[in-house]
C-alpha cells in the first residue's frame, strides 16, 4: 500500500503540473492576453461564463485523481515487469523508439473514437459523457472534465499502451506530451490551422479545434481526437465541418461582442 500511495502522489502531482502548464498557458493566451486579437478565431463567438470554467477546474480535479489511481496501478505492474515498457535506450532501435510513439498515437485515436462514440449511446451517456459535454463551448479546462467513469475510460490507454506496445519510458512520456497538448489545443475554442489546410491532403488526416467544438454544440458526430480517419471511414463526420472550417477560418479580425 505503501508503495501505491507513493506512486499515486507522484502521478498525481505529474499530472497536476502538466495540465496546469499546458492549459493555463492556453487559457491565458486564449482569454487572457490575445482575447481581442484572437477572437475572429473563436469558433463559437462568445465566451462561455465563470461557472463553467469552475465546474471545468472541479472536474479536471476529480478526473486527475481518477488517472493517478490508474498511472499508479500501471507503474507498479511496469515494475514487476508484466508490461512491455524497457528502460534500456538500446533495447531496440531507434527506428521503435519514434515507430511506437505512432503505434501509440494510433491506438489512442482508434480507442478514443470507438469508446466515445460508445459514451453517447443513450444507456451510457448520463453515467460517463454527460459531465463533459455540460461545456457546449469548451474551454482549455474542458479537456480533463470528465465524470469518475468517462476519466477511468480515458486513462486505460496508460496501460493498453504498456502492454501492448513495447516502448521506452521516454517515448511513453513524450507520447503523453503529445496527447495533452493535443487535447488542450482541441479544447481551447479557437481555430489556429490555417486556412489551406482543408484544400490539403493532411486536412483529411487530422482533426481540428473545429471539429470537436463542433461535437460539443451538438452532442453527435466528429467522435475522433487526434486523426479525421475514423469518421470519414465510418460517415460520422459532420456534413458541414468543412464548410465551418472555411467560414472560422475566412473571418476578419473584428472586436468581440460584449
């Protein structure tokens, strides 16, 4: 027990530290010291009010506690060596090293679009996505504000990763840089790609702010995290996302309305 609380308070406050660095730079950048400058940008153009940004902070909290429970759980098997994690940079090539951080990435995007598509079914949704999508216009916040069950969710991707792939634990540790600041910058509310992207091969492939902002104001469709494959494959993008990214991204720099 000892030893799990040990772990369990380092991941806890690895992870607190993250988050609060990756989305309170985000929040001050996005409605703080660029809230005019950026606002053409602003997907939904309106700020959302303090109570959901408090309900936003509440959750993230639960949800931390929730994956640190997890984290924890997952380094004491990665200790006992029952997952795949090594520790030795020569173990394999530096060719795995980068290959399992895309093996991880894809993974993720493949578990996050089919259980969150499983989330809004309606004898789920109440028990695990409800508290999420309480953010019709989601903040850099919004991005860890789940329910105790959507968190425990989101985090078997710790260990589906170590047991599954064989990765360094630098590789782990930048693939989970990238998922938080991915999840961060999706969850901001502002459009920052720019505007040739969709007329681009790679506006195919990846996702946007817009889509998944687009998936918070009508609680269906555009289910992916990282990647735009799932849902073109599967037709659950939303049939006017591409023209939504168009119009954000075509608007002129103007003041906000009050």
């Amino acid at each position: 027990m000892s030893r799990f609380l040990d772990h369990f308070f380092s991941s806890m406050s690895g992870l607190t530290l993250r988050y609060a660095l990756f989305a309170g730079v985000a929040w001050v950048m996005a409605y703080w010291l660029f809230k005019s400058k950026w606002f053409h940008r602003k997907i939904i153009s309106k700020y959302p009010d303090p109570a959901q940004v408090r309900r936003e902070l509440r959750d993230s909290a639960v949800s931390i506690v929730v994956f640190s429970v997890v984290g924890a759980l997952t380094i004491m098997a990665a200790r006992q060596g029952w997952t795949q994690m090594y520790r030795k940079i020569d173990a394999h090539s530096m060719v795995w090293f980068w290959t399992s951080i895309g093996l991880a990435i894809l993974l993720h995007d493949t578990w996050f679009y089919w259980s969150h598509r499983a989330m809004h079914h309606p004898r789920l949704f109440c028990l695990f996505h409800q508290t999420h999508h309480l953010s019709k216009n989601p903040t850099p916040w919004a991005s860890y504000a789940f329910s105790p069950l959507e968190a425990l969710a989101q985090a078997a991707i710790f260990p589906m990763v170590m047991f599954l792939i064989p990765m360094h634990l630098y590789a782990f540790g930048l693939f989970m840089l990238w998922q938080i600041i991915y999840n961060v910058a999706g969850h901001t509310g502002y459009e920052y790609s720019p505007r040739w992207l969709m007329d681009s091969w790679l506006g195919k492939i990846i996702n946007t702010p817009t889509n998944h902002v687009m998936h918070h104001e009508t609680l269906k469709g555009n289910y992916g995290l990282y990647l735009n494959i799932w849902d073109r494959l599967m037709g659950t993008n939303h049939k006017q996302y591409e023209a939504r990214f168009r119009e954000v991204t075509s608007r002129q720099k103007a003041s906000p309305a009050e």
